[in-house]
C-alpha cells in the first residue's frame, strides 16, 4: 500500500465539475469545522472560496499560532553538484542544457558550510542535479560529515533513492528529506520528464514515504506550482502529506508551494497561479492540516514573503544561492531558477522581529533552548500524541 493507490482511485474524478460545484455557503461550513475532511478542503480550494480569503487566513493564523507559536526556522540551500542524467523540459539542470557543469569537492563543501555559518544558517539542505555518478549516496554522506562541523540540521533535496541508501544518510547526520514531485497528474508528468530515471513516476512519488522508513525526521513534499490546474495539484498535495502523516507519526511532515520561476531553456507554465491563488493554497492547506509544516522559499518577493508568514509559514528560506558554490567562491554559473527575495539572513531577521516573529537558526528540538520560548517543541510531542491517537 503506497499513495500511488489512493491516486489511481481519485485521479480521474471530474475536478473542474467539482470546484465549479461549491458554494459560499459550503466554505462557511468548512469553516465552522474543527476537523476538516477531502470534501471540505476541495471546498477551500474552489472559486468560491476565493470569497472568504480573510476569515480563512484569521482562522489559519489562529491555528499556526496555537500549533507552533511565533517561531520561523530559517534555513539555505547549498547546491553541491549540477550535473543531471534527466532532461526535463522545465528545469535549468536538464541534460539538453549546455553550459559548464560543476561538483564540489571537499574542501569547497568546507567553504561553503563555512560562509552559510557565518551569515547565520545552522540549517542547510544539500541539493544537486540527478546523477547517481555525480551524486552518489558515497558523496552525499561525505557531505553531510563536513557539514556537521558547521551546520545544525543537516537535509538533502537529490534524486529518489533506496530506503536503505536514506538510511545510510541518516546514519551520516541527515535529518531531513525535501522531495517534489513536481506534478501529481501522471499524463502530464510523462509529458515533461522526456528522458532519464526521473521518468518514473511511481518510484518518485513512494520516495517521500521511503524517506519515512528509513527514519528521516521531517521530511517535506509539494507540486511545482504552474504544469497544470493548481487546485488538483494542491488537493493531491495535500492528501499525499496526510497519508505520510497519519502512516508516519514520528516523522515531520511539511509542504511547500514553489511556483515556476525563469529558467535556463525558456520553459513558461502551463497554468498561471497569482498571488491570490497561492494565497488560497496555502490557508486551504493550512486549515486541513494543522499541525504540518509550511515552507516558504525565495522564489517569491521580499514583500509577499513578508505577508505569507502571517498565514501559516514555519519555516523559510534566507539568502538563497541556487548555484553550485554560491556562497564562498561566488561565480557566474547557470543557476536552476532565478530567486525573488535578495534580502540577507540579517534583513529577513530584522523583518521577521519587526512582524512579531522569533528569526531561529536551528531546528525543532533545540528551540527549546528559547528563553522563556517552548511552545515549538511542545507542539512536536502533541503532533505526536494526536496523530498517534487518530491513527488507533
């Protein structure tokens, strides 16, 4: 049983037929829920709740408050390697893409964890282009070893492995696991993955749930906002991060909501999703799953960052380099996407304070160590306590 059988049951139901069929009236009713099922968060997702966007978001800061208080970790990426086998027709790294492609070595990976430390990110995620050769599981754990010198919380964002080689990462001090599946609609996903492993759609969909397995700590998923109609994609999402929450009660289970950005190759998304629909997204998310995580990322502007922490965001990217050594030795490489938000970990500090939020470096357990500030690891043990009572 994976979530692959709960999609083949739900992927040719008539969405559009579905949405166009609620209410206001049902909206308020999902509102008024304390406990929200599939039928309400369709609901939330529909045009017609596009008319109670503030109740929503009063409702979702409520429940971001109560679950995981004013706290946002703060976090970078740190691009390891470029190289990738897959040719994807939306993605800067796909193999058809000419430009110089690079791979860290150990002393440069130093560097890097090095500089992130000295800008005051203790929690990285290592990411690289999909290439066992380039990225083997070898040199992901050799990483994860350096980075430990200098990072709190360590993740990987790679290409889908074995439970067994998760295993062996978090055996090397990984905690954390980021996969997207960039599109939950298989036709399409076929469509857009032309060649190499990532092609598979069903061993890329059951990695999150390997990840889980293999004892990751929190593990994060999410579509790329934009290869096709938002609100299935975010419905899909969704289910796909109750199923891992409820199956996995140890694990931390998070979403993110990356739309498109330029990239290398000139792809343009299928489906335009504004401001206004992410927004939708993300309070429809936050309403059917309290107590998951929400990632936001640099892909959006400084000021819409500013007003999505209020709606349900826990943890965010700062400074972000989407280039192979973009922190220490900074060069004039192809990055996989053009960030947004250019501010400092410093200034997105400052913001986060002058917003009445508390900027953390490191991860879950050790915030603990806030003065006078436990709210976050207390909302972990009774995450704990109620997915574990719901799943008896």
């Amino acid at each position: 049983m994976s979530f692959y059988d709960t999609y083949l049951k739900i992927k040719n139901e008539p969405y559009e037929e579905i949405f166009a069929s609620f209410t206001v009236k049902d909206v308020d009713r999902a509102l008024l829920k304390t406990s929200l099922d599939e039928k309400d968060l369709l609901a939330l997702l529909s045009p017609a709740a596009g008319e109670r966007l503030e109740e929503m978001a009063q409702k979702a800061h409520r429940l971001t408050l109560q679950n995981f208080g004013k706290v946002i970790v703060l976090f970078a990426p740190l691009y390891l390697t470029d190289y990738c086998v897959n040719k994807c027709t939306y993605c800067s790294f796909s193999f058809d893409n000419d430009f110089p492609r690079r791979k860290l070595n150990p002393l440069e990976i130093d560097q890097e964890a090095k500089a992130l430390k000295d800008m005051g990110i203790q929690h990285v995620i290592l990411l690289t282009g999909e290439s066992k050769i380039h990225s083997s599981v070898e040199y992901l754990a050799e990483s994860a070893n350096i980075l430990k010198k200098h990072a709190a919380s360590i993740s990987i964002e790679v290409q889908p492995l074995e439970t067994e080689e998760y295993a062996q990462l978090v055996a090397a001090g990984v905690d954390g696991l980021t996969v997207f599946h960039e599109v939950y609609n298989e036709e399409i996903y076929k469509e857009l993955h032309v060649k190499g492993p990532k092609r598979n759609y069903r061993y890329r969909l059951d990695a999150p749930e390997r990840g889980c397995k293999a004892g990751m700590r929190s593990v994060n998923i999410g579509a790329l906002l934009g290869l096709d109609d938002w609100r299935k994609e975010v419905f899909f999402t969704a289910l796909h991060a109750e199923y891992l929450q409820k199956k996995y009660i140890e694990t931390d289970i998070a979403v993110s909501f990356p739309r498109i950005r330029p990239n290398l190759g000139g792809f343009s998304p299928r489906f335009d999703v504004n401001n206004k629909e992410l927004v939708q997204a993300m309070l429809a998310f936050r309403l059917f799953m309290p107590r998951a995580g929400i990632t936001l990322s640099t892909r959006e502007e400084a000021e819409f960052r500013d007003h999505l922490i209020k709606l349900g965001v826990t943890k965010m990217s700062a400074a972000s380099s989407t280039v192979v050594g973009g922190y220490a030795n900074k060069k004039e490489d192809n990055s996989q996407f053009e960030i947004s938000d250019t501010r400092t970990v410093d200034e997105v500090k400052n913001r986060l304070k002058q917003l009445g939020y508390q900027p953390i470096s490191k991860d879950w357990d050790i915030l603990a160590d806030l003065e006078g500030e436990n709210v976050f690891s207390n909302a972990r043990n009774h995450n704990r306590e109620t997915r574990a009572g719901a799943s008896v």
